[in-house]
C-alpha cells in the first residue's frame, strides 16, 4: 500500500552518469566548478537560478552576519557532544543544528511570515503606515510575539540589522519587504511603548524577501551559516578542550530544589 500522495517520484536538482553530473541542467565540471562561488552555487541549488550580482552580494553578507555570535547555545551543545564522543563529529555538528529553533536562530523564517501578513495588510491600505499599526497591534492584544525584536545583549540597536539595512538602501535593494521591516520597528515602539531591538533575523527575511529568495527556505540561510561556526567551534574543541568545562559549570550554576532523599 502506498503512504502519501501518488505519483511521478522526480527531482529537479541533480543527476549524474559514469563520464558527468548535472546540477539544475548545468554541466558540474565543465560550467560550475571553477566558475560559481559556493554561495552562488548553494542561490542555484536551492532556487534552480544563478544569483544576479545583488543576490550573490547579499547572500555572501548575510551568512557572514549570522554565521558566528560567541558561545550561544547552538555552539555550546555541539562541543558538548564532541566532548562525549570525539569520534563523532556529524553528530556534534547535527546536534549543534537541531537547536535551530523558533527561539534562536531559526527566526528567520518566522519574520518571513509576519512580513508576508504585514504585506496584505497593508495592501490597498490608504496609509501604510496606520495598516502596520493595527496589525501589530491585533498581534500583541491576541497574545502573540512579533518574531525579529528583542535580543539579550544588543540593545537598543543590533548592530548587525544595522549594517544589512544600510547596505541594502545603499546598493538599492532595499523594496517594500525592507519598508514593512523598518515601519513595524516604529508600530512596535508605539503599541509596546519602549523600544525593543529589532534583531537580524528580521532584516535577514527583509532583505531576501526583497531579492526575490524564496520564502519557504529563508530558514537555510541561517542554517548553513551556523554549520561554518560550528565547524570551527568543534576544531578549536579538539585542539583545546571545554566541552565538560562548560558542563562542569552548568552544575554549579544550577541549584537543586527538589526533595531529599
């Protein structure tokens, strides 16, 4: 019996031969390799289209932006993991990877979907700006967090939201995705009454969105970022240690509470 929906089993990616391998209809050997930087390379395997030079610029910045922030817990796990079993280093990475989540890391793919709320919003809206407002407003009074604000160390700016933006008006990418960003900054200000930071992860959605990236994989940008650190953070762990460090540690900052035996 068949699981699922039926039909044709294809893929569009990649096939390969005894004498060659097609990657997204493009000879792998003879077209790619020596031509594509990874980053483009990664733009055409996951949208089936070479990157326009904006798009690989901003691709190349954002996974530079997102790629390392210290011991985070991401980074903290996987050493922990390689600590356990130095043998195993797919398993410290993959364990590093699964703390990609709706807290940290992954939030990404959430500011995607409220900029894509925000977009009908403020859709035939006569003021744009009243539109996003409102919708903020329905979000906080419903119990709801707007994803991309607030952060436990970069405040009241993060710089590196900052710099993202800065460029994409600079180079002129910056459209109504960007807009929507930088104008729920201003609605969050007003409905919380404080500032909250906007973090990078919403300008990360802001600025793909507006280059045409697709919206159902704008959480791989910050996935494959972060495989990079983690690399480096397990080679520096094999070099010098502090997995059970760090584990030794949260011991001694976690105080029992529970009964007696």
């Amino acid at each position: 019996m068949m699981i699922g929906k039926g039909g044709d089993a294809t893929t569009a990616i990649s096939t390969a031969d005894a004498d060659s391998v097609t990657v997204r209809g493009k000879d792998l050997t003879g077209d790619l390799m020596g031509r594509v930087g990874f980053s483009s390379y990664f733009f055409l395997l996951t949208t089936g289209r070479e990157p326009t030079a904006d798009q690989e610029y901003f691709l190349d910045l954002l996974l530079v932006a997102i790629a390392e922030h210290g011991l985070v817990p991401t980074n903290q796990v996987a050493r922990m993991t390689l600590a356990a079993d130095p043998e195993c280093l797919q398993g410290a990475v993959a364990a590093g990877i699964l703390g990609c989540g709706s807290v940290i890391l992954g939030t990404a793919e959430a500011c995607g979907a409220y900029l894509s709320e925000a977009r009908e919003a403020v859709r035939g809206a006569p003021e744009r700006s009243e539109a996003v407002t409102s919708l903020v407003t329905s979000i906080r009074e419903s119990g709801r967090k707007i994803p991309g604000f607030g952060h436990p160390l970069h405040k009241p700016l993060d710089p590196r939201a900052e710099r993202i933006f800065e460029l994409a008006d600079s180079r002129g990418v910056a459209g109504q995705h960007v807009g929507l960003a930088k104008e729920t900054r201003k609605a969050v200000h007003e409905v919380w009454g404080k500032p909250l930071t906007m973090n990078v992860s919403m300008a990360i959605a802001a600025v793909l969105l507006d280059l045409d990236f697709p919206a159902s994989v704008l959480k791989a940008v910050p996935i494959l970022a972060r495989t990079a650190s983690l690399l480096a953070h397990l080679a520096e762990e094999k070099q010098t240690p502090i997995g059970f460090v760090m584990a030794h540690h949260a011991e001694e900052a976690i105080r029992y509470n529970g009964e007696s035996s």
